[in-house]
C-alpha cells in the first residue's frame, strides 16, 4: 500500500544543513567564520521563504510540536508526573486524543537505551506499540556542548523491509541542548512486526569546523503481550451518495494507536474525491476522534480505495458510535490535467480561473527550475490550510514522464520545482488535491 501523509505536514519547512560538503574535512581556520556565517545565513533565508522538500523525502515527516500550548487530561497529567523525564515525551504525541489515551492506560513500553558518539548522546526512552503501528520516542542530547547543526537523515531497519518509516525532526538552533522526536513504523499489507526492531539511526552533525555523518544501532525490544488481541472489528458497508458521487465504508479496525477505515470510491463517479474535510467519530456524549492530522494519514490500496486512519477510542469503549461527515474537497476527473507552457509563461487548462501562473523561472542556486502558481481561495475552510496542489510526477508534450523532487507553498503561492532538462512544451501536471467541494450530511450508525 502507498501510505500518505497530511498536506500540512508536508508542506512545513525542511532544513537540511551543509549536505554538500564533504565528510570529516576539516576547514581552513581563515576561512571558519564566513563559511559558519553562511550557513545560518542560508538557513534564515530558508525560513523565510517556507519552500519545503519533497518526494525524495516522503519518508519523512515534521511532526508539529507545540510545546506551550499544551493541555493534558487531568489523567494523563497525573500519569506523567509519576515518571520523570516523561512529560516532554508526552508532548510530543499532544495532538492525537487516541494516543494520550494510551498513556494514561499504562500503554507505553520503557527502553532506555543510550549511547554516547561524538558527543552526542542518543536514548530510546520508550515505545507505544500495537498490531498497526510502533511509536519510538528518542532524545537526543549536547553532552558537549559544542555548537552545531544536527539532521536525522537515516532512520533504517535493515532487517525489516516489510515495515514502512515515518520520522520526525526539528532542529534549527545551532546552540541546542535538547532534542526529542517520534519514530513512526508501520507493517505493510500482511506484514507484522519482529519481537526486536533492530534500529539504525544517523545524524548529520555540521560544526563550525568540520561536517560528520554518525551512525547507532538500537535492538529495541517490542513485548506483544502488552497488545496480543487488542483490535475491535466493524462491518460498516454502507453506501452514501454526495452529490451524485457514491461512497462505500467498509469494515472499520479499532486499534490502541489508530483506527483503520475502509473506504471505496466509486469507478462511475464524475469527480475525484480528494479529501474529507470534517469525518469524524462520534459518541453518545458528542465527543469525536477526526482523522489523524499528523503522521500517516491514508493507505491507497487501489486507484479507487483507500484506507483512511483516525485517532482512537479503544480505550474509550462508547455505547454508540455514529461516522459523520458533511464536505469533501473534489474535482471534476475532467480538470485534473494543467497544461504550462513554459515559453510563453501561459497555462493552456486548468481547473478554473482560480489558478494562475505567476512565473516560469530558470534556475536557483541548486540547479533547479521551478513553476511558480498562484490560487484565489477565500473559503473559510482554507483559512489555515496549506495545499499540496501537486503529484509530484509530470510530462511533457512527447509523452515523456518526469519527477519532481520537491514543492512548497507560501501564502497563495505555490512552487512547483524541475530538474533543468530538456522538455518538449507544454508540461502537464496533475492535481492531487484541490480547494473545491461537494456538501452533504453522512451520518453512519456503527454501533
């Protein structure tokens, strides 16, 4: 399955920091000082402009962590006093309701495991862990002290290649003394997790001297009997008809970390269903568990299936439980197609007159090309949303099909980044996500 992730989280900032020079090379001393201005240079620049990386980094994923604003169950807080150093770990996983719910039920599997290298200390504080997915959280720490610019470039399990890797990092200080970050790992189709995950982590560490790639290996031990059995199965199949297209839910899987739900879209339908905006779980008590915003957010099993996750209420056990719904962003299948021309800087289709171009550029100062769009969006749904307009393959006009390594987005305007080539105009580009909607109540009973 071709696991997705959510569009906001795929369009947040990604440093990577020096990646071209070269590895353990010490730098001139009368040159130290203009190089290290320039890499805080270049990464103040990079904020500013917000473009992210894409595609070659799908396996990665910025988990958005909010440290002040946190609100924790009065449950959950009295969990977390209880173990040293849990809290901040804790924080991490705020923004999913079902997750917090799996700590304050003794949910979470201490590690701690650590090891020392090149003066940074790395510990597997603990796991969250159930037949659908392993949660690893990690701290990383400055035991020297020396300033520095630190990456998590290689999260690996080089035994497991039946296990999917989501990962999150953020580090944009050069004088950090504490990082903390979540490793997400899913099984694949049939797959199922080993009793050890053997872990292989990098670090790409940039000084004011030298660049360094450092490398840990975990064995983290995974105890199934903490989730042996721990799955609720419903068999939904129901069909529902928005404005004139048909959706069928199928069977729904309650897990600790997640719920799975089967969803089939029909072949005849005459717009592409990109996005659900509002589906939710709802109880008796009118509370709600929405889709997972942050992490893996989908499975497509086929052009016209998918598997959508939320947060869960295992250990909630309601009476009733209802899938409502009443907006999903879609597209005629008709205007899924944009044509540039990049000569004449013109787009010859689109989907509306919403879209335009706003510049074809040459090149940047990594040898890139890029397309840069514009959207009108003014509809209150939109208001914090960022878009991934995009798939992030194309073609040109002889047939030939390329791909883009990245994208990114900045208010109304949108980046669409090439390898310089040779292309025989006009590109087409195919939207896979976009601000127009269909409207009707689904209002499910599941139990």
């Amino acid at each position: 399955m071709d696991e997705y992730r959510d569009e906001q989280a795929r369009e947040l900032p990604e440093l990577e920091a020096m990646k071209d020079y070269m590895e353990d090379i010490p730098i001139p001393s009368g040159i130290d000082a203009t190089i290290w201005s320039g890499i805080k240079a270049g990464r103040q620049r990079r904020r500013r402009r917000v473009f992210s990386r894409m595609a070659a980094y799908t396996a990665c994923l910025l988990l958005v962590v909010s440290v002040a604003s946190v609100r924790f169950s009065p449950e959950v807080a009295a969990y977390v006093g209880e173990i040293p150093g849990l809290k901040p770990l804790v924080e991490l996983i705020h923004y999913d309701k079902g997750l917090e719910l799996a700590i304050d039920n003794d949910f979470m599997q201490p590690v701690a495991l650590s090891e020392v290298r090149d003066g940074i200390k790395m510990t597997i504080d603990g796991i969250i862990a159930d037949e659908s997915r392993i949660i690893v959280f990690y701290t990383l720490e400055n035991v020297d002290g020396q300033k520095s610019i630190v990456n998590l470039q290689k999260v690996e399990l080089p035994n497991n290649k039946d296990i999917s890797i989501s990962h999150g990092f953020s580090a944009y200080n050069d004088d950090w003394k504490s990082i903390q970050g979540t490793i997400d790992f899913y099984p694949n189709d049939a797959g199922e997790f080993p009793d050890t995950l053997n872990l292989k982590l990098g670090i790409n560490k940039v000084t004011e001297t030298a660049t360094k790639n450092t490398e840990w290996n975990f064995s983290i031990p995974v105890d199934k009997t903490k989730f042996e059995g721990m799955r609720e199965n419903y068999v939904i199949n129901q069909t529902v008809t928005v404005e004139g297209q048909q959706i069928t839910f199928g069977k729904m899987t309650v897990h600790p970390t997640r719920i799975e739900l089967e969803v089939t879209y029909d072949a005849a339908n005459t717009k592409k269903l990109f996005y659900f905006d509002d589906l939710r779980l709802e109880d008796e008590k009118g509370e709600t568990f929405g889709t997972i915003s942050n992490g893996v957010t989908g499975s497509n099993i086929s052009e016209n299936s998918q598997i959508l996750y939320f947060q869960s209420n295992y250990f909630r056990k309601p009476e009733h439980l209802y899938l409502r719904a009443s907006s999903i962003r879609a597209l005629g299948k008709d205007k899924l197609e944009v044509k540039v021309d990049l000569d004449r800087k013109q787009l010859l289709a689109r989907p509306d007159s919403l879209l335009t171009i706003k510049d074809v550029s040459a090149s940047d100062e990594e040898g890139q090309n890029w397309i840069v769009f514009g959207l009108e969006n003014e509809d209150p749904l939109d208001k914090a949303r960022a878009y991934s307009l995009f798939n992030m393959s194309y073609k040109d006009a002889s047939g030939q099909s390329f791909n883009s390594d990245r994208t990114g987005s900045s208010g109304d305007e949108y980046r669409f980044y090439i390898p310089k080539g040779k292309y025989q105009s006009p590109l087409t580009l195919f939207i896979q996500d976009y601000p127009t909607r269909i409207h009707g109540d689904i209002d499910i009973k599941i139990k």
